[in-house]
C-alpha cells in the first residue's frame, strides 16, 4: 500500500508519490450522492473534511462531538450514550490535505436525530437552492417535507423561512449581475460571432435606462434556417419565472427530418401585440427570406395573430392542435 508520508518536503519523488495517492484516494460522491467513508481517502482541505463530516452527520441521522476539531485534527464521536462510533481525520505532511485515518465503534441505540443542528439555514438553502430557484413562491411547508423526505432530517420553519430568503436574495443579485452585464455580453457576441443579430431594448421613458427586451439570434441559427428549413416557422412564448419576471419569446423552424431547430429568442416585458411584433420586425431583419414563409404556426397567444398579419398579410396562420385540445379541456 502506498504511505502518504514523504521524508523531506525537499523530495521531489516523495511529493509526486503523495499526490499521487492523493489522487487515488480523493474522497468523491457515490453515484447517487449518499455518501460513505473509509480510511485512508483523502479530502482536499479541513474545510473540505468538515463539510463532508456535516453532510454525513445529517445524512446518517446522528450528532457529532467534536472532541478535536483544530487546523491538524479532526476527531468526531457519536453523542448516543451507549454508542462507540468515532472517526479521526488527521492532516497530511503538506499541511493542506486531510486523510481519514480511523473509523471505529458502532452505533449503539443510537435514535435517529429529526432537528439536527448541523442542518444550518445554509445547509437548507442549499438542499432546496432548486426548488426555490424553479418557483420563488414555493411554500415553506413544501420545502420542509421535501427535505424530510429526501434527507430525514425536519428543519423548523423560521429555519425554513430564512434559508428561501437567503436564496430569494441570492437569486436577485444573479439576476442584477445578468441583467446588468447584458449590454456587454451583447457586444462580445457582436464581436465574436459576425453577423448574429443581438439587440438589447431599453425603456427611454424611464429616468434612469431601465431594460425593456432582449433580441438573439445566432448567426449560424439564421444561415441554417434559410439554407436547410422548411418555410414554416412556429412562434412560442412562456413566462418567466424569478424576480423581474417577464415573457420569453422563441421561434422554430423545422429541418428536412421534420425536426426542430431553433431560430430566435426575446425576452420582453409582456406578451402583446407591440411586444411580438417588435419580436417579429427583428426576425424579418436577419431572414431575408421571410417573405417566402408559407406558414406560422403559434398557439393563439395574445397578441400574436395579429403581429403576423401585420408583418406577413400573405403568410398562412395556423393554431397547434395540442393548445387548441388543451384549451377546449380546461
Ligand atoms: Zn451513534
């Protein structure tokens, strides 16, 4: 077996051999994400070892006693009263990565722990980071039973709250960095990518500029369209979900097998008439072949229908099937 000790920190060959059992033996994830320790893997820092620990402590369903817990050691014991569960982490000679050296005891009716302190706000706010990314008014008591189930363990609700809020704020300064870096981003792609169509809309009623829309179409989307589509183009539009809410708009055309390709997308501030037909008018500006489009398809979205007689009259509108079914369900 390898030995993770090195004689000199002058040794070359001692050093290569260290990283290299520290490569063999880093602790990784299983497939599924539980995780499972065994002596000798290797974590990458002490904060890395007590993070780990933390998650396992959680997912096992314990409390740890820290006995030792400093920049070289860290030696945790289960807090059951019969149980003689412990593990020892210890540094390597770099100073830097920490190897398990020891697992001992087993756990002796040892119950599991439902409101586990190491279940932190961020802890929490890192379990359910998804759920409350995919819809910010996800309820409290959704993400309390979610990481019931998943991770056995039942945060208290103000633990809850504060965790969504966490990441409610943390969500909003994304969005500001993104929204804010638009502009930029825009240029680059102009810059890099000849002859794409970007355009970032600006609302000049306002004060101070406030974002409006957001227009992009790559140019390859724009020279595969026109060289290998059908003429038909299929119109979309979704909410947005998050802090600023607003409309995605897309546009697809179909390839030789009938299979789709994207041509365009929009983010604007509502669906409307004015807001698809500002869609519509930069698409017409990149496809000069628009003229020979023998049909839109869309889904009777507002506004849509009448921004494509406006800018095509002579184009045939069509309704997808499945929203016209869906509608006459509901
Ligand atoms: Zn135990």
């Amino acid at each position: 077996m390898d030995s993770p000790y090195i004689n000199s920190s002058e040794d070359e060959i001692g050093v290569d051999r260290m990283y290299g059992y520290n490569l063999r033996n880093a602790w990784k994830p299983n497939p599924n994400g539980k995780i499972s320790l065994r002596v000798g893997q290797v974590f990458e820092s002490a904060e890395k070892g007590r993070e780990i620990l933390s998650k396992y402590e959680i997912q096992e369903g314990f409390e740890l006693d820290k006995s030792k817990n400093d920049a070289r050691r860290l030696t945790y014991k289960c807090k059951g009263d019969e149980c003689t569960w412990r593990i020892h982490v210890s540094s390597l000679p770099d100073d830097v990565t920490f190897r398990i050296r020891s697992i001992t005891g087993d756990h002796v009716n040892c119950r599991r722990v439902m409101n586990n302190n190491e279940a932190t706000t961020n802890w929490v706010a890192s379990m359910t980071s998804i759920l409350i990314r995919d819809n910010p008014n996800v309820k409290a008591k959704v993400l309390q039973t979610y990481i019931k189930s998943t991770h056995g363990v039942e945060p208290s609700k103000h633990k809850i709250y504060r965790a969504k809020r966490k990441e409610l704020k943390m969500l909003k300064s994304d969005h500001v960095d993104c929204y804010g870096q638009l502009r930029k981003y825009g240029n680059i792609l102009l810059q890099m990518n000849l002859d794409s169509l970007v355009m970032v809309g600006i609302d000049t009623l306002c004060v101070t500029p406030k974002f409006q829309r957001f227009f992009l179409s790559f140019n390859a989307q724009l020279t595969g369209f026109i060289r290998g589509c059908k003429p038909f183009i299929g119109l979309d539009g979704c909410h947005l979900k998050g802090p600023y809410g607003g409309v995605l708009l897309s546009t697809i055309g179909l390839d030789s097998a009938s299979g789709i390709f994207p041509i365009a997308d929009c983010v604007v501030e509502n669906e409307c008439m004015e807001s698809w037909s500002w869609f519509l008018e930069r698409l017409h500006e990149g496809l000069d072949v628009l003229d020979q489009i023998d049909i839109f398809m869309s889904d009777q979205q507002k506004g849509v229908s009448a921004a494509i007689k406006q800018q095509w009259p002579r184009a045939d509108s069509r309704y997808c099937a499945r929203h016209i079914l869906a509608n006459l369900t509901k």
